[in-house]
C-alpha cells in the first residue's frame, strides 16, 4: 500500500468499507492478530506449568497480578505515548519489549525456578503487548470513519481475541504434545515478531506516523492530560472503570480455571486448552456482531446490556454448569460459548469513549487503554486474595459482580446526540493526515448511544 489517498477507502462500496476496516491500516488487523497468537500461546497453560516448577499457586496468582500492574501502566502510556510520538513508534517500542523481556523470561528465570527472578520477569513482560495492541486501537481511533467506529472497533477485538487466547491456545494443545511446554514458549517469540513486522512494515497510512496532540501541547500536558481526564470528565472516568470490570474475570479466571476444570472437574489439560480456544473463538465472530449492532441498535445500549447483564449471568453458568455435570464436554463447551460471546457485547465501549470526549480522543483511549491494563491486575489480583478463603464458586461470585457494576456503570455514559445526516463516504488516509479529527467528527454518529 503506497502513502498516497485511500481510493478504495474513500469508495463506501468497496468489500473494505462494507465490513468496517479502514483500508489504509488493514494490514495492522493480521499483524495484530498474529502478534497476539504468539502472545497467547501461555494463557492456557502457564499457570499450571509454573506451579510444576515448585511456584505455590498463591505466588502464582501473584505472578500475573504484578504482570497485570505493569500492563496497566503500559497501557496507559500506550494512548498517552500514541498522542505525542503517534501510535507506530510506541508499537515498535511494545515489540522490542515483548523481544528482550520474554528471551529474559525464558533464558534466565524459569531455568532457575526462583520465585523473585520469575516475578520480575514477568513483570517487566507485562510491559509489551499493550504497548503494541493499545496504540493500534489508537490508530483506529484516529483514522476510522465516525459512522464505522464500532465495527472498526469490533475487527480489532476480533483480531485481539482470535489470537490471547484462542489460536495461541489452540496452537499450545498441538504443540506440546510434540516439543514440550518449554520449547512452546520459545516459539511463541518466533510468533510475536511475524506480527509485529507485518503489522509495522506494511501499513503505510501517515497519520499513525505523527503525534495526534495539538501542535503546541507540550509532551508533560498531554501525559497529565490523559490522567486528569478522568475526573475532568467524570463519564471518561466511569467508561475507564467498566473496561476495567469488563475483562477481570477473562484474566482472573486464565489463572484458577485451568487447575479447576482438570484436577477438579476432570478434563484433559488438552481438553481444557481447546476449551479456551473454543470459548474464545467465539469471539472472532461475535466481536464483529457486536460492532455492527452497537453502530446500529446504540453503543450504550448494547454495553450495558449485552455485555455487562451477558456476563453476569454468563459468568456464573460457566461455574455452576461444569459444576453439575462434571467432564461432559460438550455441556463445558456450550457454556464456554456463552460466556465467551458475551464478554463481546463490550466491544462498543471503545467507539463510545471517543463519543464521550471527541475533543480529546487519545486522552480518552488512554484512559480506556488504563481501564484494560487494570482489568489484567484485578483479574489474577481478587482470585490471589479471594481464592484460598471462598473458593472458585465465591470467587465467579465476586466477578458476576463485576459485570453487575459494569452494567450500571455503563447506564451514565450518555453522550450528546449527534443530528443524523446522509451517510458520507469513508475519508482518505491523504484528508485524514490534514484534517484530523475534524474530518472524523463531521462524519454522523450511531443512534442510541
């Protein structure tokens, strides 16, 4: 793709506008979701396999509450670096992250099986991918059509889940079987940077390029700016929060359901693998589902309903249905399923956060960026305290609660509306690198938000 106008983009019939991907970064979608395989190779089996080592599983509970601390904080950077240095410098910065961080990782803390050496590798590796996979959400914020936000936003969750933890998942199931856990860790390296390079080297569109702040802010206002934010709109604040809910009980559960459903409901840890990559799977297709019905039905409405009222129940059948009949797979799957299409009845809070404050959107997306990293820390955070003393059962209590609060969170994100208009077409990569936002923000927005 050549750094010229996006003809195809700028045409609202071509395949790209029909589905809602913004041509001029398309590449940035499989890079993402090869990036994201590679890092999510772990999910399903880390937890399990550090406990192999001699780690206690509250250590190992710790272990990704301080990953997910780290991950908060690059999160936020993610949105607040993107504005001032534009969103492909702070991706490369996540790669070469994710590089030197996991080699550390593997070639020095797990051989040594020490508790403090694997904490604060893994911390440090907290560091990486949300540099990399927020700042591409930025991106799509800067360039993505108003009236296409949510399905742009839908894609990238799309990509994001099919591959932390789907195919990362599934690809662990087949190959340790073969090399070992181990040897798996190594190749989910090899994995991490194909992404990162596709998605690096063959996007060419030039607003990712520049800082997406005012000329004359200086580097510490915006970097203040996107944490006063969250009081200084107090709706920014709130959005922040339900991503926060939104996801802790997706990480919380990566730590103590693989143990859960092999050692107490009796499935295979192969089983257990392929369920994760089937509950997540089911992502791929009902992010984009969700995207396209919060464009149409309202962002807000589908939040709160689908996503924060879907969990709550979801989350709680994905316990006690398991629990009831026990290694019936089939029946597991089926609620893996379920639980898994509702975590994406959030995917519009991403377009909504751009709604609440148009005038500072990558102030808003870190502050959305802050919400997703703490969801990481919070997760892994209430089954390390709460485990021990209330169980698995009161702990996806405590998380159907999350998504309870979400819910009625959600509830006071009310945007002003926008007049409807006659849908115009997509703008060029050449329009959008001199126009900003304000050829965004002339574009209409969904009803209903």
């Amino acid at each position: 793709m050549a750094n010229t106008p996006d003809t195809a983009t700028a045409r609202p019939g071509t395949i790209f506008s029909r589905l809602g991907i913004p041509r001029s970064i398309s590449w940035g979608y499989l890079g993402l979701l090869v990036f994201m395989s590679g890092v999510g190779i772990e999910a399903g089996y880390l937890s399990p396999y550090l406990e192999g080592l001699g780690i206690a599983a509250s250590s190992v509970a710790m272990v990704f509450t301080v990953y997910g601390v780290t991950g908060a904080v690059a999160a936020w950077f993610a949105g607040a670096l993107s504005d001032l240095w534009g969103p492909r410098k702070v991706m490369w910065l996540g790669l070469l992250t994710f590089a030197v961080t996991h080699v550390f990782f593997l070639a020095v803390a797990i051989p040594s099986k020490s508790y403090p050496l694997l904490l604060l590798a893994y911390a440090l590796r907290g560091l990486a991918f949300p540099l990399f996979a927020y700042s591409f959400l930025v991106w799509i914020a800067a360039v993505a059509p108003a009236r296409q936000m949510g399905s742009a936003m839908g894609w990238f969750w799309s990509a994001f889940s099919a591959g932390l933890p789907t195919i990362g998942s599934l690809g662990a199931s087949l190959l340790i079987p073969h090399i070992g856990e181990y040897a798996t860790l190594w190749v989910a390296l090899g994995v991490v940077g194909a992404g990162g390079l596709v998605a690096l080297l063959m996007v060419k569109e030039p607003t990712g390029r520049a800082r997406l702040a005012p000329a004359g802010e200086s580097p510490m206002a915006g970097l203040v700016g996107s944490l006063t934010i969250l009081y200084r709109n107090p709706k920014v604040g709130a959005g922040a929060a339900v991503r926060m809910f939104n996801t802790a009980s997706q990480f919380g559960f990566m730590v103590m359901l693989p143990v859960w459903f092999v050692n107490t409901i009796g499935l295979t840890n192969e089983q257990w693998l392929r369920l994760v990559a089937v509950m997540f799977g089911t992502n791929i297709f009902t992010n984009l589902m969700f995207g396209v019905i919060g464009d149409r039905i309202g962002w807000r409405t589908t939040v709160t309903w689908c996503g924060g009222l879907g969990c709550t129940i979801s989350t709680l059948v994905l316990y006690y249905v398991p629990t009831a009949v026990g290694s019936q797979y089939l029946l597991c799957l089926l609620v893996a399923v379920f639980y898994g299409a509702t975590l994406s009845g959030y995917v519009p809070l991403s377009a909504l956060m751009t709604a609440i404050a148009p005038s500072h959107k990558g102030q808003a997306m870190a502050a959305l960026n802050l919400g997703a990293g703490a969801s990481a820390f919070l997760g892994p955070l209430t089954v390390s305290v709460f485990l021990g003393p209330i169980g698995v059962g009161g702990v996806t209590w405590i998380f159907a609660g999350y998504h309870a609060v979400s819910a009625l969170l959600t509830l006071l994100l009310k945007t002003t509306p926008t007049p409807r208009t006659p849908a115009a077409p997509e703008p060029s990569t050449e329009a959008l690198a001199t126009t900003g936002d304000a050829a965004l923000l002339a574009a209409p927005a969904p009803k209903g938000l």
